[in-house]
C-alpha cells in the first residue's frame, strides 16, 4: 500500500514530498511554519498580506507610522482633507525584501519557501503595488511565486525582465478553469507557462473564489475538469488540488486521480507554529458544524469562511486607514468605511455594531478573524484531548508526518 511520502512533486527541476501548506494570512503560516515544511521537503507558503505591518511587529520597522505620518504633513500642507493615504513604494519593496528573505536566508533543507502573492489586494495602487510585491519576493530568493486571489491577466509580464523569472517556480490558484484558461493565454503572451496549478475548491479556508453559489461546486469535479483540459491542451503542468484535504488517504486517492500533490492549510491552523492564538486555536478544536460559516463580512467582496466566535463580527472600531488600508482602492473607498459610516449610535452616543463589513485589515493583524476551511470540525479527532480540557497543540512537523503517511502520535500534554 502506496503512502504519499512514497511520490514526489516534481515542479521544474526540483522534488518535494506531494504537500504544500498554502499561504494563510496574515501571518498563520509563519516563518517557523514554512521553514519546517522546506526542512522536511515539502512547500511552505509565506502569505504577503500586509508585509509592512508584519515587519513593524518583528522587525521593529515603523512602516505602517511613516505611511500615517507621511499623511497627515501632506493633509496640513496641501489642505486636501479627503487625501488617500498612500503606501510608499520604496518602503514597500524593502519591507517585502526583509520578510522574504529573513525566512530564506534561514531555510535547511531540500524543500521550498514559496511566497503566496495575491493580486486582488487593492492597496491603493493595485498594479504597481502588486510589481514591487512580486519584483522584491524575486530579490530576497523565494524558492517559488504562488500567485493567488485573481485573474493575474499581468503578473507574469510584471516578472518578464527580472533575472530569476525563468528559474524560480511559478504558479497560480484558480477555482474554475475559465479562470485558468483566461489566466494561460496571458501567461502565452509572456512566453511563460505555470510550473505548477492550484485547483482550489469551495471546502478550502480564507476568501473563497466562488460566489454565493459555492455550495453548488465540489473539489473533484472541477480538479478533473482542469486536469482533462490541461492534458487537451497537450500542457504538461503538475495539479494541485486544494480545500478540504484532511489526511494521507485523501491524498493518495488525489494522486490516483492524477493529482501531483496537494495543497492543504486548516491542519496547520492549530500547530504550535502557526500565529494565531492559543485561545484561536482552541476554538478552532472545539468547533462544531454549526459553529461555521461562510459569510459576507470581508471588504473585498469576496466570502469568506468563518468561527461565528470570531471576535472580529460586529465590531465598531474605526476604520484603520491611515497606518493599514491594504483592502483601500485607488478612490480611498473600502467597504468596511461605508458600512461604518452607515451604522448609527446608541441615544448615548456609543456606536453601534457594524454588522455587514468588518475592518479586516484591524482584525485579522490581531488574529481574530478566525477563517477556517470547513475540516475544522475534525481537528478535534487528531489529537487526546487533555485532562483539563484543553487541546494539546501538535507541531508542524507531526502534522506533515501524519499527512505524508508516517503515523506518529500528535500533540503531548501540554507542560
Ligand atoms: C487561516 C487561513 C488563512 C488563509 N489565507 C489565505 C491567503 O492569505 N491567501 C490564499 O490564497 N489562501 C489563503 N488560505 C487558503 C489556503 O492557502 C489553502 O489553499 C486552503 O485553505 C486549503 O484548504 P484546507 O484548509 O481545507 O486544507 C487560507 C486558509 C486558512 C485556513
């Protein structure tokens, strides 16, 4: 009987055990995270959302202080009251600089840290923004370049001049083939093909790249619809499906249905390595079905799968604009400022609820917007729970054993 550390992932030149942890923003899928998944020879994925603020955190840069700082002298100069807050570029790149390559420079081992890169990120100037994002990653020595979270109709022109755009690893998420095919004629043009597609399904954790209607699609049927076409197309692209992907036989049975290797990310949610919380994590054990949702409440318009105990829902803090604004458009608009200039006050003053939007960009660098893939329900059943109750975290490198097929006990009490 086959186990998945028994194939390989071949991207370009280069051999991975068959799994990806994917990209999980902002900061869940760690620096820790990724360097263990490229030390035991599988993919790591660092996210690159809101990278400035994250550099502040560990770094002790003050990007996110000169961007509001850098605002608020333009506004008392030039008397433009409704002046966006904009990101400076140069800052940008050597933000991005820094997160990468503080994660490279540390790897051990044959695997790869791969940086997820998504366009829709809005940022105030999308386009450039998403250039330096994806010029800087190439600077610091990512392993691979998993562009996410849109059509990505330029990002591989964007690349075209750089040195390493040939040798690093290139690849896309998509949830439909439509998607794909729009996303390959550009990639033509640019006389670059993928090294690698992520077929991503309804099942999966963070925004989902359905609409409303997600519950009408499932994994397989589009992996198979991606996997005939492609082969159609007489491409030779390994597939890599993604969402709902829980243990070593659903990864076998993936590669017996052609897929490469997989993409997975909610086991890793609850691992000592990941960022979010203790108190995160533990809910994240204890959830039940109805405990999770997929909801409406992020401003980029796309859903997103949620704990309904996440401390982000009905929230009323002020936008953060002037020190974040990663989910801002060129305009200044994000949804989060409508819905909050929309909501009412208590006859006492006191704002009320926000209830349709949340400030994503205030909650989820404080880790409490809790999104999940809908397998959450069964991280309880991974580990003993302990006798006081709590869930002991298990590392990341038991879970990837576990995934690759080596059964080894997970999670110990906790000291
Ligand atoms: C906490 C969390 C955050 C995520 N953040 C991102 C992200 O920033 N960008 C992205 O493309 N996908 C994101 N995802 C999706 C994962 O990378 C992955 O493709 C998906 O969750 C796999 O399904 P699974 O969680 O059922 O294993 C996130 C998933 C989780 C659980």
């Amino acid at each position: 009987m086959y186990k998945p550390k028994d194939y390989r992932l071949v991207i370009g030149n280069t051999e991975y055990f068959p799994l990806m942890i994917g990209g999980m923003g902002v900061d869940v899928s760690t620096s820790a995270m990724v360097l263990e998944a490229a030390r035991l020879g599988c993919i790591g994925h660092l996210s690159d959302a809101m990278v400035p603020a994250l550099c502040d955190r560990y770094f002790g840069t003050t990007f996110s202080k000169n961007k509001a700082e850098r605002h608020r002298l333009l506004q008392a100069e030039e008397h433009i009251p409704d002046r966006i807050p904009q990101f400076n570029l140069q800052e940008y790149r050597l933000a991005q600089i820094q997160y990468v390559s503080e994660t490279v420079e540390k790897k051990k081992g044959a695997g790869g840290v791969y940086i997820n890169c998504m366009e829709k990120l809005q940022i105030g100037t999308a386009r450039d923004n998403l250039e330096v994002r994806l010029l800087a990653s190439l600077d610091a020595g990512v392993d691979g370049i998993t562009l996410s979270a849109g059509l990505h109709s330029n990002s591989m022109k964007m690349m075209s001049e750089h040195p390493r755009f040939r040798d690093v690893k290139i690849g896309i998420i998509v949830s439909s083939w439509r998607a794909l095919r729009l996303f390959l004629m550009a990639a033509k043009r640019a006389d670059r093909m993928p090294d690698y597609i992520v077929v991503e399904g309804p099942l999966a954790g963070g925004h989902l790249g359905f609409g409303d209607d997600w519950t009408q699609y499932n994994l397989k049927d589009i992996f198979t619809e991606v996997l005939m076409n492609i082969e159609k197309e007489g491409l030779k692209i390994p597939v890599i499906p993604a969402g709902g992907i829980f243990d070593a036989d659903d990864i076998v049975s993936y590669i017996g249905m052609g897929a490469s290797g997989v993409q997975v990310a909610t086991r890793f949610t609850v691992t000592k390595e990941s960022g979010l919380t203790d108190t995160a994590k533990q809910a994240f054990f204890e959830a039940e079905e109805n405990d999770v949702f997929v909801s409406s409440v992020s401003p980029t318009g796309y859903p997103i799968r949620l704990l309904r105990s996440s401390p982000c829902l009905n929230s009323n803090v002020p936008p953060h604009c002037l020190m974040y604004g990663y989910a801002m458009d060129a305009k200044g608009h994000c949804q989060y400022i409508d819905a909050y200039n929309a909501t009412g006050v208590t006859e006492s003053g006191k704002k009320l609820p926000v209830v349709e939007k949340v400030c994503l960009c205030y909650h989820i660098s404080r880790y409490d917007t809790w999104t999940c893939g809908a397998s959450v329900v069964r991280l309880k059943d991974t580990v003993h729970r302990n006798q006081d109750g709590m869930y002991p975290l298990p590392t990341t490198e038991e879970v990837i054993q576990d995934y690759l097929g080596e059964r080894i006990p997970q999670g110990s009490e906790s000291e």
